[in-house]
C-alpha cells in the first residue's frame, strides 16, 4: 500500500529575503484561508535577519508549509522560480513576503478556475496598504484579458502602460499546466510582465471583482530600492529628454549584466517576438498575433532608438555613475514592472 502523501489543490510559493518585519502576518493571512487544501512553499534566499526562526517555527506548527533555505543569494528571479519548482499542485499561486490575502483568496480563485477551463489566471482586486496593514487606496489599472480572442488578449498585455501596471495578476491562482509551457521568471528585463503576455496567449484571465490581495507599499520594497531618495537611477545622461529605461533595470533581474551595456527595451522586444511558439494557435490567431507584434514593433521604435543612444553613450563617456560605490543590494520583496 502506497503512502504517499495526497497532492493538495494548490500550491503557494512565498518567496522571501530578509522579511521579518512582515513575513509572519504574511504567513497568517494565509493560513488563515477559508480554502485550507493547499501546501506553502517558502523559499528563503539566505537571509541574515530572523527570517529563518520565524519561518522554521511556522514549519513546526503547519504540516502543509514546506520551510527551504538557500545557501546563497540565488537573486529575485532564481528564488521566484525555485518556489514554483518544488510545486506539486494543479493551481500555483505566488506570494510576496510583505502582501497579505483576505481570507477568500483561495476560494474565489479556485472557484474561478474550476468552473472555467478556459480561464489559466484568476486574480481579485487590489487594495494597496501600508506597514501597519492600513488600507491606502485601491489599484484601478489591471490588464484587462478575458477576450476570446488570443490576439486582442495578447496586444493588452504588451502594449499595457508599465508604468502603471504593477503585475498583480501573476499573484493571482495559475493553472501550472499553464505555466510549465513558458519560461518561468528568467533573468530578463521585465519578466514577469512578458510571462503575462504569454499566459495571455494560452488562456483567459478572469477578474474576481472584489479587493482580497492586499499589496504593501513600504521603503524596503524592492522598486523603491531602484528609487533611492524618490529620485530614479538612470542609465544616461540624456535621460531628461529621451527617458531612461524599463524599472527595474536589467541588472535586478541578472545581476551579472551590473554595469554592462545592455539592450534591454530589444530584449523585451525579442522575448516579445518568440512569444507565439509557447502557444497552440489556429493559422488566423496566429497571424493576427504577428500584426499586434508588428504594430507594437513599430509604436517602440524610439525605445528601440534610445537603447542605441544609451550604449553609444556609455561606450563613448561611460556608465553614469560607474565610478561610484556600488549600492547596496536591493531587498528581494516584490518584483514589479513600475
């Protein structure tokens, strides 16, 4: 007789670098959910602060978490994926360190899920909180993707403002079936962003209409790192004029590319490219999904341009900067394409 142990509906991966300030009102919030058959997977990617106790005592007290810790820093995207290796699960959910979820999270979404089979991602609402778990405001700009058709779904997701977008959906309930036909948080600029537009391009995303995922704006957060004193790091000295780049910068996502000239709005744009070859589409979804392409290509032009200014620059008069103390290593809390 086998006794192995049944897999649970869905798996949640937290991953967390140094949290102890909220990693144990992260962890509550969802032990606390009315949807109780799924197993918590928290990575920890070496941390120096209590993190580890904390984590380890929850470990003690729960059967359904599942306590890892790294010997090193594998950085933001490494440990995001590690998370979602160890998933065992037919419905994965990521959750930051520092967010919270109402007690229906769970329910709502895979409530969503199973009634639809069409539908990859299910994610809520969003209320925005601060330290102490006040609510601040509500987030109004999530990606609308609950067309039937995989072109319109995925002309959304690429040409969405970043600026505004904070990539909620990804902490969202994902069918993994979904998920193990794309990369999963590769060390790209913007990877998270382009995971959505490819899990637009194999299914629906469908919005619960109700504020369960409650998101943390604190100085810690790993965007607020890249914004040192409100004012943003900048790859140019040009940047007034022809902007600087996607935030986070290409060296959050790869820390080996720190200092070295990158292209990274051509390697959105090639990610964006080899997007259609993760999907199953019929020869009018398809060709419809290469003239979205087309106009995107065309609409990011000067992006693509000020990549070429930016490493002409850099070539010629060097990195901004570059002779400056290196900064400290940003805390691993959210990645986020704003």
């Amino acid at each position: 007789m086998s006794s192995a142990v049944p897999s649970p509906r869905v798996s949640i991966a937290v991953p967390v670098y140094n949290g102890e300030r909220y990693v144990a009102r992260t962890l509550d919030s969802l032990l606390g959910q009315t949807f109780g058959d799924f197993e918590l997977i928290i990575t920890d990617n070496a941390s120096t602060d209590a993190t580890r106790d904390i984590c380890a005592d929850y470990a003690r007290r729960d059967r359904r978490i599942q306590y890892h810790r790294a010997e090193q820093n594998k950085g933001v995207a490494a440990n995001f994926r590690w998370g979602y290796e160890l998933a065992r699960a037919p419905f994965f959910k990521w959750n930051a360190a520092d967010d919270l979820c109402a007690p229906t999270f769970l329910e709502e979404c895979v409530r969503v899920l199973e009634q639809d089979p069409e539908v990859v991602l299910a994610f809520p609402r969003t209320m925005i909180i601060d330290e102490d778990d006040r609510p601040l405001h509500p987030n109004t700009y999530d990606a609308d993707a609950d067309h039937p058709s995989p072109a319109c779904r995925f002309s959304r997701l690429m040409n969405i403002n970043h600026r505004m977008h904070g990539a909620h959906e990804l902490y969202g309930l994902i069918r993994r079936s979904a998920l193990q036909r794309i990369p999963v948080y590769d060390r790209v600029v913007r990877s998270d962003s382009i995971m959505l537009a490819r899990l637009a391009l194999l299914g629906r995303f469908r919005c619960v209409e109700k504020p369960l995922f409650l998101n943390r704006e604190h100085a810690r957060r790993s965007v607020a790192a890249q914004t040192p004193g409100r004012k943003l790091l900048t790859r140019s000295r040009l940047s007034r004029w022809i902007g600087q780049g996607p935030v986070p910068p290409a060296h959050f996502w790869n820390p080996a590319l720190k200092g070295r000239i990158v292209f990274p709005e051509w390697r959105v744009w090639r990610e964006y490219a080899v997007s259609m070859r993760f999907a199953d589409l019929e020869f009018a979804d398809r060709l419809a999904c290469y003239a979205v392409f087309t106009g995107y290509t065309v609409r990011h032009i000067p992006k693509l341009v000020r990549d070429l200014v930016i490493a002409a620059e850099h070539v010629i008069l060097g990195e901004p900067g570059a002779r400056q103390p290196p900064a400290t290593p940003s805390p691993q809390v959210e990645p986020s394409s704003v």
